[in-house]
C-alpha cells in the first residue's frame, strides 16, 4: 500500500498544478476547512471557478485510479484467508 500512498498525491499535485499553469482551473484565493467535501471547497476556494471544480473531480478519480487495484488485491488476500479459515472449522 506504499506505492498508492505514495503515488496518488503526486499524481494529483501534478495535475493540479499542470491546469492552474495552463489555465484551465483559477489559483486558490481562499483556504476552506479541511473537511469540505470534494470539488465544493476547490470550488468555494477558487472563487467559484468551474474549472478548479472540474480539475478537483478529475483528481479524485485519478487517486481513485490508482488505488483500486491495490485496495481490489488486498480485499481478494482476506477473501481467501477468510475461505481458508472456513475450510478449517468445518
């Protein structure tokens, strides 16, 4: 789980950065509480700039991206512990 963890931020940060140089997505003006959900704090805090909150979403599903197939081998790992551990009581 290092390599998402890792990963996943950078990837975000390098997209976001990209849009803000290139235009596509307005810079912060104002910081938003940390729990804010996505896209309505990069919204609120970009001053309501439509493209920050498309950029915001497009960053959530490149994490998304990223993390799944780690997140899918572990679930499958448990599964078969699970299964081999029900095998074993019966």
């Amino acid at each position: 789980m290092t390599v998402p963890f890792i990963l996943a931020p950078i990837v975000s940060a390098s997209i976001g950065y990209w849009s803000v140089q290139l235009g596509l997505a307005g810079k912060a003006i104002t910081q938003t509480p940390w729990p804010t959900p996505i896209g309505i704090g990069v919204y609120v805090g970009s001053g309501g700039n439509i493209g920050a909150f498309v950029v915001a979403l497009i960053c959530a599903l490149a994490a998304f991206v990223i993390w799944y197939p780690f997140i899918k081998m572990y679930d499958t790992k448990l599964y078969k512990e699970e299964m081999n551990g029900a095998e074993a009581i019966q």
